[in-house]
C-alpha cells in the first residue's frame, strides 16, 4: 500500500493557496474551449480571493489575484486576462543590492548626524549663525556622549572633539558652560519614564 505524502508531491509554487488551486488552476489548462476557460479562470479567482482575505487591504486586489494566477499556472494558461500578466523573467531575478552608508565616524558615539551638523557649521561665513550652531553642536555632542557612556564627561573633552572632527575649523571659548552632567542625565532618565502614569491613591 502506497502513502500520499506531502514530501513525494510536486511543489507548490505558491503555497499559500494550497494544492487544491494549484489542480484547479492544472486542469484549467485542459480545458479546449476558449470562453469555458475564461470562466473557470475567474471561479478560480474568486476562491482564491476568499482563501486570503487579507489580501483586500492590498491596492489593486483583483490586479494582484490575476498576477498570482499567472505564476500558479507557470505562466502556461491561455485565458483572457482583465491585465498584463507580470513578466516571468522579473521575477527571476535578483533584487537589487541594497548600498550601505560605508563612512566612518571617528566617534561613533557622537553619531553621523553630529558629523553632518559640524561639516554644515564649517560651511557658514564668520557670524552669529555660525556660532550659534556651533555652541548647539557641542551641546547635543555632550548629551550624545552622555547616552552612550553614562559618566561624567569634561567640557573641554567636549570641545577637543569638536575641534579634532572639524579640522581644527571650529573652536568655542573654554569660558563657554554647557549643561552639567547630571543634568542632562536627570532629563535623560525623565524622558525613559515619562510615559508611565503616577498611580492615583
């Protein structure tokens, strides 16, 4: 006696509708009268759409339904299709490789947003504009160092950083006080809790 197992069948070529389409969709193909095929098709549209619903959230659902047609049938069925069945060579082929931000940050810490900020301060004319930038760099380069590092960190390694990423091109007075550590600490910790609600007593 001889078992029909899942494992010794054909493969599916899209599992999700089950084997029952793929022989719905197999013997649509047998069928010699043109209008008798064109109206199995859409029977067979129909049950597929009800087996995933989900797919009704989907824009074009019908489109989508007639494209899924296509490559259950090896795009091997003469029918009348309502659209342009999807070219089988693209769906052989392989996507496109995803390119990757390759620069390296010399501080990790400070992020790559840092960085940008600084190149753009480097940018501007001799001003207010510039400097105000550049005290506001320093500013988010301490809280950053803050969130990764969690310890007390000196202006002037602050400002050190900030002179050593610019090249030398951007510097602010020692006389300069950002905010104290255990300030930005204390709002850093507020922010993580701030979405729990006191309990009423």
């Amino acid at each position: 006696m001889s078992y029909d197992y899942n494992s010794s069948r054909k493969k599916l070529i899209l599992p999700e509708y089950g084997r029952n389409i793929q022989k719905m969709v197999n013997h649509i193909k047998t069928i010699e009268d043109r209008d008798e095929r064109n109206r199995a098709a859409r029977s067979v549209i129909a049950v597929m759409g009800n087996l995933n619903p989900h797919l009704r959230d989907v824009n074009d659902f019908k489109h989508k339904l007639w494209d899924h047609l296509a490559i259950i049938s090896d795009f091997d069925l003469d029918i009348d299709s309502p659209y342009d069945w999807p070219d089988k060579t693209s769906l052989k082929s392989k996507p496109r490789k995803v390119p990757y931000d390759q620069h390296k940050i010399r501080f990790k810490h400070y992020g790559r947003s840092i960085v940008l900020m600084i190149e753009k301060a480097v940018e501007l004319e001799p001003g207010e504009e510039k400097e105000d930038l550049t005290r506001l760099i320093a500013f988010h380069m301490k809280k950053s160092y803050l969130t990764w590092n969690r310890e007390a960190v000196s202006d002037e390694v602050i400002f050190l950083d900030l002179k050593t990423l610019s090249g030398g091109k951007l510097e602010i007075s020692e006389d300069l006080k950002l905010p104290e550590t255990k300030d930005i600490l204390a709002k850093n910790r507020k922010k993580k809790g701030g979405g729990k609600k006191k309990q009423q007593s």
